[in-house]
C-alpha cells in the first residue's frame, strides 16, 4: 500500500510539472518603444507562442503598454493587447482610426476613435491620446504619432 501510494504522488507530481511547464515558449517578433524626450510613451511588441514540440504558432499578439500618464509619482503600467483568435478585426479597426486620428491632428474639435480595447482622441491641441479600457492613458504629439503609426502599419495579427 505504501508503494502505491509513493507511485500515485510520483505520477501526480510528473503530471503537474508537465502541466507547469507547458510545451509552449514565447517569442518576441518585433519591438519598439516610441519615447518623448527620452521618456517612454509606448512599448510596441508583436510575440508569437510557440508550440515547442511541433514549432507551430499556437496564437500571436500586439501589445502597447505604458505607463498611466494620470500618475507621475507611482508606477501604474497599461496595455491595450490584441490577439489573432479574437481581436484581429478590432486591430485593423484600430489601424483606420489611428490613421484617421493622424490625418485629423490639427483639428480644433475633438474627435473621438472607439474599439473594443482601445479609445483615441485627438483633442484639438495637436495631440493624439490613446486609451485602455480602464481609462489609462498616454499622449502624442505628431513626431510620436507617426513613428507609432509605421509600426502598426508594419504589423499584422
């Protein structure tokens, strides 16, 4: 009895490990950050996860994290992250708004871009400002807004 026991919490153990350490690695594709007088406005990241055994793109994802522009004296990380199982249409969806944003920076009036993960507002001041879900915020003027541009435009789900 003593026996089984010691092989049932030996299989459970393998069995746990294999579960913890899932056959998946992540990949980084591509990377940019986009920074305002050496401050960080954006991490642009496109990451694959990878099947180890089969080398198969299991799924990949876009990520834009920054720091909450709401706060200067605490660290408050945001991301707005798309994902090609779910959230292909919303990217290029955010991709035209983005685009759009740009093509509108010099207006007097607020205009107001809206998906799933995101929000952007061109607020009259040449500024572009982007959105999480949350509210988290970070801001653009035209220089950093074009370089964010042409890398989204470079990227694909």
């Amino acid at each position: 009895m003593n026996n089984l026991k010691t092989f049932v919490i030996i299989a459970f153990a393998i069995f746990l490990n294999n579960l913890i350490l899932a056959q998946t690695k992540i990949v980084t594709i591509d990377e940019k950050v986009i920074k305002w007088v050496g401050t960080p406005l954006v991490n642009c990241s496109k990451k694959a996860i990878i099947d180890i055994e089969s080398n198969d793109t299991v799924r990949k994802y876009i990520s834009f994290s920054f720091q909450n522009a709401k706060y200067t004296h605490i660290i408050d990380t945001r991301a707005i992250i798309f994902n090609n199982e779910t959230d292909t249409q919303d990217y290029i969806k955010f991709k035209k708004d983005l685009n759009k944003a740009i093509e509108n920076i010099e207006s007097q009036d607020v205009i107001t871009f809206k998906g799933i993960n995101y929000e952007i507002y061109v607020t009259g001041n040449k500024s572009i400002w982007l959105y999480d879900t949350k509210n988290g915020y970070t801001g653009f003027f035209l220089k950093q807004a074009l370089k964010l541009q042409e890398w989204v435009d470079s990227s694909e789900l």
